[in-house]
C-alpha cells in the first residue's frame, strides 16, 4: 500500500519543483527586465510571464526529446 503512496508523493514533489524553478525564472526575467530595460509594466505584466512559461515549455520538451534520445536505461545494468 506504500507504494502508490510513494508514487503520488515522487509525482507532487516532480511538480512543485517544476513550479518553483517557473517562480525563479519569472522572478529573475522581471528583475532582468527592470534592470536592463528600466521599465517595470513589462516586467511584471502578463507578456513577460507568457514569454517565461513557453520558454520553461520549450525548456522541457527538449529535456523530455533527449532523455528519450538517449541510450536505454535498465535498472539491473544501471548499478555497479
């Protein structure tokens, strides 16, 4: 009965990483934006937070398109 427990558990902790690394990456492009651009409506308005989730987007299906990509894992081979 742990087991789905523990699945469901490794499943929330994966999205709420996801959703903190979006936060930090919202956070730093609005600085960015306030620094480099001295304009702080485009820092905080929703363009820049549309811009930031399709490039997190992006971000991950690349990650996902060579974690695929790449060589087959298997769990006995795996461990030295």
């Amino acid at each position: 009965m742990a087991n789905p427990w523990r699945t469901i558990s490794r499943k929330l902790q994966r999205a709420f990483g996801i959703v903190v690394l979006f936060c930090i990456a919202r956070f730093v492009a609005g600085f960015a934006a306030i620094t480099l651009l001295d304009r702080d409506a485009v820092a905080w308005g929703w363009p820049l937070t549309i811009i930031v989730a399709v490039v997190c987007a992006i971000c991950l299906g690349v990650a996902l398109a060579l974690r695929r990509a790449g060589p087959a894992r298997n769990a006995r081979t795996s461990r030295v």
